[in-house]
C-alpha cells in the first residue's frame, strides 16, 4: 500500500433519524476545493449526488469530476475502507456516515482497535442535531444520548425552524451531556468545511484505554447502515380503498449490531402495494392519522391521479414529496421508524389509502 495512504484522516457523522446527515454528506462531496474526499454510505444512490458532477458509476461507487468519491457499505465497513485504501489514486479524506440509530463508539473502534489503526487517523466525530425534533425525553433513546456523549463537533441543524431561545435552551442541555464539544448551527447541513474536516479533536484516551480498544474492536466493527436524510421542506400532496399489504419486514430490523433498536423500544414497518394510492386518502392519514411517535418515513409512493414516481421523505412533524420518473414497474415502497407503533393499525390505515381496482384509472401503468 502506497505510503501516502498511511494515517488516512477519518471523520465519523453521526445524528438521529432526520438530522441532516445526508445533506451535510452532499455539502462535502461538492464543495471540496482540491481535496479529494471518500464518502462511505448505505447506499450512494439515496445520497442523490448532482448528475452534472458524476464522472462514473460502479456497481457500488460514484466518480465525481472534482476527484471526490462516494462508496457503498455493503456489509462490513472494514472491507469498504480496505477498498478505499487500496485504490490507486490519491485520497485526501474518509467521511464515514452511520445509521440514525447507531451509537457511534463501535465505528470508531473499527479505525482504532484493528489493523485499521496504523492506516488511518480519526478525527473527529461529528454529531448533528435537529433542532426542531430533538428531545432527550422524546427519544428517549440511549443511542441520541451515545451520539452526543461521542460527539466532537454537535451542529445544531435546521435553527432556522426554532426561535434562537429554543436552540440557547437546547444548547445548555447538549452542554450537560458534553460540556467541551465544538457547538455549531447550522441551517440545512451548511457548514465550513475546515470547520470540521482535519480538526483533529477525537482523543481516544478520553473514552477507553488500549486494552478495551484491542478487545473490542475486532467484533464491534460492524454496525448497521439504515437511515438516510434528505430535504426537509413542505410539500402537502397526498391518498382510497382497500388493497396492498402491510408487513414487518424483517430486513428493516437487522440492527443486531447495536441492540439500540429493540432497547430504546424502536420499530421498523415496511409498507408495500403494487396498486396505487390515493392522494387524498393518503393525505388524510398524514395530516390525521400518522403517530406522534413517527420520527422517520421514506419510500416510493405511486398515486393514482399521477403518472410521476414520488419519492417520500418525513422527519418529525415535516415531510416532503418530490416526484421523478419510474424506472421500473410502479408501486408504493414505505418504511416507517418509531417507538412503540401499534403495527395492525398502522397497516390498517395504508391499506385504506390502497384504491381498488375498478376505480384506478390506470394509465397504462404496468404494461
């Protein structure tokens, strides 16, 4: 391995569901002035990177033409930084992303407690925060508490949603947690980069000794890659009848890297249908039926007043709908992630948003 590569400078971007941690992913791919940058996500795809600046794309790997690259976690993220190490051009940085329910402490055992250790250099660890959603006794999640006890640099995202007294007030609390963190805020993700790239503030000596890093970091290493965050504007669309399926999807709840999940009393429910929706039934379940208790919703909705691909975004008490064309056959692809969702009501309430098929109008959907 080509020296250059030795003591790779890593920071690790943590944040709950809905925080931002995918705008702040894009805002570093496209603003690096001659750095060249790796992004290793989920899924690069979900990171919606500009066409414009995509030089090419792998089976999990886009080239950007300002020399920064975004790499898919598929299942290990020893093996995905391994992959970035062993390229042959020069890399300036590692970002690596974790899921929204991840206590970052086990990644960053990855880079310290293998052989990762010698070839890369953590730097910090980045934590953001919804300024709006975020509450410790809303979550009431050991995972939001880990992820600001780890954090270097805590941003206090979305402020311009809050009175300034309320981001002052969820300022002091922060403190409580980590009285010597670097505290930004920020609005939609959008921070100087030298702000907190190549910081170095990550001192390992604070939380574990070298005994604890060597023993734990060989089995902690993994962790799980689920939650992704988008934009967070309104866009009120929205749904008729009874069709479609409702089911806990067992993939959405392989978080058996990090019991946080299960210990913080959280559920994922996948929502599939091969028949559309309708908008205003759809609507009434968001504006009347979605549980307080929601934090975080995404997926591909095909409605049947539209012949447009819709993609869903909520976080919090906000969501988003954008549309795009189909690439494939339509159908509707929801997941959503909470605490202690009551799930035969759940999948009642879609269902009912599900139109039968004497009243879709079709479209030549399917064909």
């Amino acid at each position: 391995m080509d020296a250059p590569k030795y003591g790779l400078p890593v920071t690790i971007i943590t944040g709950f569901l809905g925080s931002g941690k995918t705008t702040l992913l894009n805002h570093i791919l496209t603003n690096q002035q001659g750095l060249k940058t790796a992004v290793l996500v989920n899924e690069f795809g979900e990171v919606g990177i500009d066409n414009e600046l995509i030089v090419s794309t792998g089976e999990d790997m886009v080239e950007l033409s300002n020399g920064c690259i975004c790499c898919t976690i598929n299942n290990d993220l020893l093996d995905a930084v391994y992959k970035i190490l062993e390229r042959s051009e020069q890399i300036d940085y590692l970002v690596v992303e974790t899921t929204g329910l991840a206590d970052p402490l086990p990644v960053a055992l990855t880079f310290l407690g293998t052989e990762l250790r010698d070839l890369t250099r953590l730097d910090s660890i980045v934590t953001l925060v919804d300024s709006e959603n975020y509450s410790l006794d809303l979550f009431n999640s050991q995972a939001a508490y880990s992820q600001i006890a780890y954090g270097d640099i805590i941003l206090l995202n979305k402020v311009d949603l809050v009175d300034e007294s309320d981001v002052d007030l969820l300022e002091c609390k922060i403190r409580d947690i980590k009285a010597d963190a670097r505290i930004l805020r920020t609005t939609k993700s959008q921070v100087p980069l030298p702000l907190i790239l190549s910081v170095g503030l990550f001192e390992s000596d604070k939380y574990f000794n070298d005994d604890q890093v060597a023993s734990k970091g060989e089995h902690d290493h993994e962790h799980d890659h689920h939650d992704h965050d988008h934009h967070d504007h309104h866009d009120h669309s929205s749904c008729d009848h009874d069709h479609g399926h409702c089911e806990h999807d067992p993939d959405h709840e392989h978080h058996h890297h990090s019991n946080h999940l299960e210990m913080d009393g959280f559920t994922s429910i996948s929502f599939e249908s091969d028949k559309p929706l309708s908008i205003r039934q759809f609507q009434y379940f968001l504006d009347n039926q979605l549980p307080s208790t929601v934090f975080r919703a995404k997926g591909i909705l095909w409605f049947d007043e539209s012949d447009r691909r819709h993609i869903f975004h909520l976080s919090g008490k906000r969501f988003s709908i954008d549309d795009d064309e189909w690439k494939g056959q339509p159908k509707t692809q929801l997941v959503f992630i909470g605490q202690n969702l009551d799930k035969e009501t759940l999948r009642s309430q879609l269902n009912k948003c599900v139109c039968l098929p004497s009243t879709s109008r079709g479209k030549g959907f399917g064909k």
